[in-house]
C-alpha cells in the first residue's frame, strides 16, 4: 500500500492488525467502491461465502486480497478460495504470507 490509499481492511481490530500498520496518508474505508485497495477476512468458508456477493463493489481497485488461515487449520484453504473465486467472473494471481498463521491471496477482475 502506497501513501494516499483508500484501504478497506477486515473489521475485527484483531484480524486488521495482522497486517500492520498503515503507510502515512493511507485511510481507511468501510465502503466497497471507494477502496483502491481491499483485505477481506476469510477464516472459513462461511465467511467467504459471504464475502462473493461484495466483489463487484470492489472491481475497480487496484488490489483486493482475501486474508485466510494457513494450513489445514479451518475448512478454507487456498484451494478451495481458488476454485469459489474462479466460480465468478475473478480469478486468483498471488499468495503471500502475512504471519506463521495466515496467508492473503490476491483477486483480480477477469476481462
């Protein structure tokens, strides 16, 4: 995230501090269309299943992330947010790692 960022993070404080503080002059949003970038909070499949319906307020950002757990850990892995995201028009281009617990996998619009 650059300085300047419309960044909308997940909205448990916990979750959110996973990734740390902001850059200076980045701010946060809690609406879909302002966002430039998004994390969205995945712990299991119930939760992203809840998420899909936000995607395409959030087709115009530069990057939109799905924060899950890492491993076997919950019911969501990142094989199963690859084949429910690639069941819209989305598909999966990264993954990193965020902590020994979590990892995000970067979305983006297809087309």
């Amino acid at each position: 995230m650059k300085p300047g960022t419309a960044v909308l993070l997940p909205t448990d404080p916990a979750r959110a501090a996973l990734l740390g503080p902001l850059p200076e002059g980045a701010s946060l949003t809690d609406a879909s269309g302002t966002a430039e970038v998004a994390v969205l909070d995945a712990p299991d499949m119930a939760a992203l299943e809840a998420l899909v319906p936000r995607l395409s307020g959030l087709a115009g950002a530069r990057a939109v992330w799905i924060l899950h757990p890492k491993g076997r850990t919950s019911d969501i892995t990142r094989d199963t947010i690859r084949e429910r995201i690639e069941r819209e028009p989305w598909t999966t281009v990264a993954i990193i790692a965020v902590d020994d617990a979590h990892s995000a996998l970067r979305i983006k619009p297809v087309g």
